[in-house]
C-alpha cells in the first residue's frame, strides 16, 4: 500500500516537473534571426516596388507583420551588426567602420553581448553565415591555427562563418575556431597591403581569367574566377565557391536547428545574399531577367522558404518568433559589372526612398522587416511604427524574461510590444549612421540630417551620400523622398532636432 501510494506520489511530481520543463520551454520562445544583406526596401514583392517575386517572404509578411518604419542603425554592415548584437549605437566606438578581412574581434568579450544575454535565459546560440565583426585577439586572426576570440567568446555556442564578406579574402569558412578543411601543408596567407605572392595572378592583371570583372576595386586576388579585395593565398582545399553559399548555410541552419529542437535557441541567420560577388546557385541563373542582383534576390527568397520549411518540419512555428530584416539598404553596382544597373528596369530596390547604402538618406537604414510568430503576431498586419535594430537587445531581454544589466547596451530599449505588433507604439527618437559618420535623427514625421562637409555623392557606386554642408530637415510624412530641405523654413524645429541629436551623442 505504501509502495503504490509512494509510486502514485512519484508518477504526478515527474507530470508536475515535465509541466514545468514544457511551459518554461513554452515561456521561451526560439528567436530565428535572418538578416540579410544589401536589401533593399524596395526589393521585396510585399513591399510593392519589386518587378521581382518573392512569393516565400511575402508568405512571412502575409503570416506576420510587416513594418514600414523599421531601421537598420547603419547604412553599413559592421556597425549595424555591431549595434544589433551590443545594444550600443556603433558610431560612440572608434573602429567600427566596414571591417577589412583581417580585423580583431571588434565586440568586447567583457561585455555581455546579445548572445551572452540569451545564454543566461538558458539559450543554445549559433550565428551562421556572414559575421564581419572581425575575428581573433590584437594580431587578427590566425587563418591557419585556433581563431579565437570570435563569436564563441561572446556567447555563441556554434559558429559558420564567412568571416567578413564575400569579395573579401580570406575566400574560407571558419567553423567555430578553425577554417574548414584546411590542409596544414598549404597554409593560409592574407595581406590587404600588398600581394602575398608576386607571381599569382590577380583581377587587375589577369581579367582574362575572371568569371564576373571588378567595375572598381576588387581586382586582387583571384578566387573562383572572381578577383576580391585583399591579397591571399594557399588553403586551396579550404576555399569556398560562391555559388553554394545559399546551400550550405541552409544546410547548417537545418542542423542547428533540429538539434536543438528540444532547448530554447536563438538562430543569427546572416545570409551573403544580396551582397556582391552576386554569384547565385545556377538553378538560379538567368530565372529573374534582371541578371544576377535579381537572381540572388529569388535564392534569398528560396532561402527563406527553406528556413521556414524547416521550422515547420520540425513543428517549432508556434514557439519561434522569426525576424527578417537587413543590415542596410539597396546598392546596385557595388564593385563588380554584374549588369546590375542595365537590367534594373522597372524595378525601385529602394521604394520611394532616397540614397541607398552608404546614404544618410532614408533608404540608407530604412530596411525590409517583418515579424511573424504563428499565434501570437497577428497575421497579415501593416505597421508604421519607428523602430530600430539597436532595440533587439532590450526587447529579446524582456522577451526571455533576463534583465539587462546596469552599464549594457545603453542605446536599447524594451520596444517588445512594438515588435510583436501589440501595440503601435513608436520609438520616441531614432539616429541613423552614414558611410561617412555623418548622423541623423527622426522624431515622429521629422528628420533631421547634420551638416557635414564629406563628399556628397559617390561617383563608383552611383550612391548620393546625404551630406550637404547646411543642416537639412524634412517632413517625412509628406516627403518620404527627402527633396524639399524645410531648414529655413522651420528653424525651431530645426533647433529642437538639432539638440535632440546633440543630447543623444551626449549620452554614453
Ligand atoms: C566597400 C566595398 C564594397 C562592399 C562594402 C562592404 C570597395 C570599393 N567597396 O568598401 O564592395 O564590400 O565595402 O559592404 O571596396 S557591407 O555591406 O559589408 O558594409
Ligand atoms: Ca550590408
């Protein structure tokens, strides 16, 4: 009698723990992350300006929320990385402009970085695919040894890395610590000075032997007949193929993804696509009519559909919460003659915005985003809410129930319900990051862009930069294409923006 009731006493503590496990699983939501690169607001189908279908991330908008306001920090990619995964806006640290491929590890590892945050809330972390944060201790990283620090000193617990961007040598995978097949008789060389081998053939002397030709720039070193920035050589067995990085990460994504099916984790999916080299699988090739910027534009789709496929498979769509967004916007030639610019045709890759990547313009950081959690995000919903990439931190923190610890991520605040489109409720300012440091700020329909005396337009890559010497102000609700500067019109205005801006550089 007594065994039966002690059984009985056993059976309902063991129901009562796998309760408790289950809605503490339930409580913690996985965070899928996709960021991508270069896209720009324009170029999804959803957002109405595309001459291209993306049918599997309008299937996210139409399952989610789709916001129009949302903003990248940067109009670049390591300091909106930077400021994605610190809750610090980049522009208050020196050094975190675009990375070269060799740089240190530019995120502290005594700070607690998004990663590191989620690891106390219980998280499995992975970041897979473009990182350009730099890698490795004072020296940069050591190509053909342990590469370290890196991701899995700041909270990462697994790591597939392009380590910077795809025209940027070393051409290599870095899996956690090391290059992925390396054959330690070939070691690995990099210099972006000068060339590490005077007798190898390079973009610039060689076009001969190139697949895709530089447009400027990008004429060192050759690697899958596409000439990079930067001087590398050996690892021969080690070196990527362009073509198969849509593959491979979603390849290793499915992975991370069912093997940790049964713990809360948070997937930094960082896709390659849009970036240059645009060099699309060839089931790609020729499918869009709008050479190859369009047609990593349908493998960035096709990648999406997988991710989500994925998911599904493995019955996690009512516990994650999927983000898809961009680390800047739209850039057409970025160094390569990829027919970029002659097959744009109709197609507007930045809406109605201004500028592009590298601009102070809107289209600069006004970014694709879309929120979807099956269940819990309302589908199918439109929202103009001003948000922006630095509040992931604050926002995950309250998501997953950890607080954000005094002195961290200064710049980021909770927006969680924003997020989740429970309430419209805007950020109350937002400040935007040019190429050349030049800061903006929006409050409510107002922008303000500081005066500053940097080139105004990049004549390579065909980009208005945003500077003008004056202060400039607009109304966005009435001129989302920023032409008419309302500076002399509205000179209070034009002050309170000022010292808004001012106070935000203040803060710390
Ligand atoms: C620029 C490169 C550009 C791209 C960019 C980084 C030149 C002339 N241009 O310096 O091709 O690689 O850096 O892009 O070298 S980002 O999206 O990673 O910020
Ligand atoms: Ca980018």
């Amino acid at each position: 009698m007594m065994q039966a009731k002690r059984n009985i006493a056993v059976t309902v503590l063991l129901l009562v723990v796998s309760f408790v496990i289950h809605a503490q699983k339930n409580s913690k939501p996985n965070i899928v992350l996709i960021y991508t690169d270069d896209l720009g607001y324009g170029d999804i189908s959803c957002n109405g300006y595309s001459a291209i279908q993306t049918p599997n991330i309008d299937k996210l908008a139409k399952k989610g929320v789709n916001f129009t306001n949302a903003h990248s920090t940067s109009a670049t990619c390591t300091p909106s990385r930077y400021s994605l995964l610190t809750g610090q806006y980049a522009w208050r640290k020196d050094g975190t402009g675009i990375a070269p491929g060799d740089a240190s590890l530019l995120i502290p590892t005594t700070i607690t970085s998004l990663p590191g945050l989620l690891k106390k809330a219980g998280y499995q972390n992975a970041v897979i695919g473009k990182w350009h944060l730099g890698l490795g201790g004072k020296e940069g990283p050591e190509w053909n040894g342990k590469i370290a620090p890196g991701p899995l000193e700041i909270g990462f617990d697994y790591s597939f890395l392009i380590p910077a961007t795809g025209d940027r040598v070393p051409c290599v995978f870095v899996e956690n610590h090391h290059v992925v097949n390396l054959d330690q008789k070939d070691p690995i060389t990099v210099n972006y000075k000068e060339p590490v081998d005077p007798n190898a053939p390079t973009g610039k002397n060689n076009p001969e032997l190139l697949k895709m030709h530089p447009s400027h720039e990008h004429d060192n070193s050759i690697v899958n007949g596409v000439s990079r920035i930067g001087y590398m050589k050996g690892g021969k067995a080690a070196l990527w193929k362009d073509e198969d990085f849509a593959d491979v990460f979603v390849r290793k994504a499915g992975q991370f993804i069912t093997d940790n099916k049964s713990k809360p984790f948070f997937l930094f999916f960082s896709t390659h696509d849009i970036h240059v080299p645009r060099l699309a699988h060839e089931r790609f090739v020729g499918k869009s009519g709008m050479g190859p910027r369009g047609d990593v534009l349908l493998q960035l789709d096709w990648t999406v559909g997988e991710i989500y496929k994925i998911l599904e498979e493995n019955k996690l769509l009512k516990n994650t919460l999927i983000i898809f967004t961009s680390d800047n916007g739209q850039v057409i030639d970025d160094g390569y003659k990829d027919e970029s610019v002659e097959k744009l045709g109709t197609h507007k890759p930045g809406g109605n915005f201004r500028g592009g990547k590298y601009s102070a313009f809107e289209a600069g950081t006004r970014v694709p985003f879309i929120v979807s959690w099956k269940g819990k995000v309302k589908a199918g919903k439109k929202s103009d809410a001003l948000f922006s990439q630095v509040d992931f931190y604050a926002s995950f923190a309250k998501l997953v129930g950890v607080p954000v610890e005094q002195n961290m991520a200064a710049d980021s605040r909770d927006y969680l319900s924003t997020l989740l489109n429970q309430k419209s409720m805007s950020r109350e300012y937002l400040v935007e990051h040019s190429l050349t440091n030049t800061l903006s700020v929006i409050k409510g329909n107002w922008k303000y862009i500081e005066p500053s005396g940097a080139m105004a337009f990049n004549k390579k890559t065909n980009t208005e930069l945003g500077n003008l010497k004056a202060p400039q102000l607009y109304d966005l609700s009435t001129d989302p294409g920023e032409k008419n500067n309302l500076a002399e019109k509205y000179p209070e205005k034009l002050t309170e923006m000022k010292n808004l801006l001012e106070s935000v550089k203040q803060k710390k």
